[in-house]
C-alpha cells in the first residue's frame, strides 16, 4: 500500500515531468519557428534585390528610349531623376535589399556615361559569398537575359566575366561556377545593351 506522503510524491514527480516536457516542446517550437525565419529572410533578400535589379535596368531603358543613347547616366542621375526604384534609394545614393552599394553608369565606380553610349552597367558592391552565390544564380525571366551582355564578378582575388558566347564561363552562371568564384567582400558588375 502506498502511503499518502508517496503518492504526494509521486504527483509532484509526475507534474514536474509535464512541465519539463512541456518546457522542451516550447523551445523546440521556438527555435523551429527562428529558423524558418530566418531562412525566409534570406530568400526574400534575393529575391527584393533580384526584382530591384530588374526593375532599374527596365526603368533605364524606359527613361532614356527616345534618346539616341545612355548619355549623362549615372548614379547621381539615378537618383535625381529617381530612375532607380525608390526602396533602393538612400542618403542620396543606391542600395539594394542586402543594404549593399549599387552604383550606375560605366564600370565598378559607375562613372557617368559619354555621349554614344550604346551599353551601361549596374554595379553590386560589397556582397558577401552567399548573396553572391544567390543573385548570381538566381532565375531570372527572358526578358531581363534579353538585354543583358555580361557579368562581370570581382573579388580581392580574381575577375571573371561570363558572357552569351564563352565556351567556359557561359551564362546564366552554374551553381557550380558561382560557388567557384564568389566570396567575401564581391562586386557584380550586370552589363546591358
């Protein structure tokens, strides 16, 4: 026969394992819920600025198709004539949604475009290896393949472009070349025609 002071004992056993498990669940529900969080923050990353992207170099061409060339562009121009897309706009200069520099025009530094200028180039600055593995492979429709020449990557250790008609570096980027060559610290360079 069990006597009251143990099945006492035995209730607060029982209650004390209820509340551990209960506990256990709880934070296994909350680290759970964290991680997907933050999984979808990184893809909605790529995604807003994948569709900034887009969107600028449509917003260029529409700005400037009644001129007989890309003269005059460049960040400021961006900016001031508010061709960039307005979430990407900041402290009088460019961003994408990493928070990353983008800079306009003709090369890295986005220098402002001559008269006869058939071509432009929008610069990613500043991305880290995985924003840089993610954009560089993200899937993009025909449209915005239509108008694209090159991609220029830059890192603290090499340049490499990859174009339509390069047997090795072919565009759209692989996984694998992408993997290959980002890190730290990268530029990509989009040109357009």
């Amino acid at each position: 026969m069990i006597s009251l002071a143990q099945l006492k004992e035995r209730v607060k056993n029982i209650t004390n394992l209820n509340k551990a498990l209960i506990m256990g669940t709880t934070a296994l529900l909350l680290i759970f819920g964290i991680s997907v969080i933050l999984f979808s923050a990184k893809d909605i990353g790529t995604e807003a600025t994948a569709l900034e992207l887009k969107q600028f170099s449509k917003n260029i061409r529409r700005y400037y198709q009644n001129r007989p060339d890309f003269w005059g562009l460049n960040t400021q121009t961006a900016v001031e004539k508010q061709i960039a897309p307005q979430a990407m706009i900041k402290q009088d200069g460019l961003f994408n949604s990493y928070g990353t520099e983008v800079v306009v025009g003709n090369g890295n530094d986005g220098v402002m475009l001559m008269p006869g200028a058939r071509t432009f180039d929008i610069a990613y600055k500043g991305l880290n290896k995985q924003q840089c593995k993610e954009l560089l492979t993200y899937k993009f429709d025909e449209d915005f393949w239509m108008g694209l020449a090159s991609i220029m990557v830059t890192t603290d250790k090499q340049q490499q472009s990859f174009s339509w008609n390069d047997s090795q570096n072919k565009l759209p980027v692989s996984p694998a070349k992408a993997k290959e060559i980002c890190s730290g610290n990268t530029i990509i360079l989009w040109h357009f025609e």
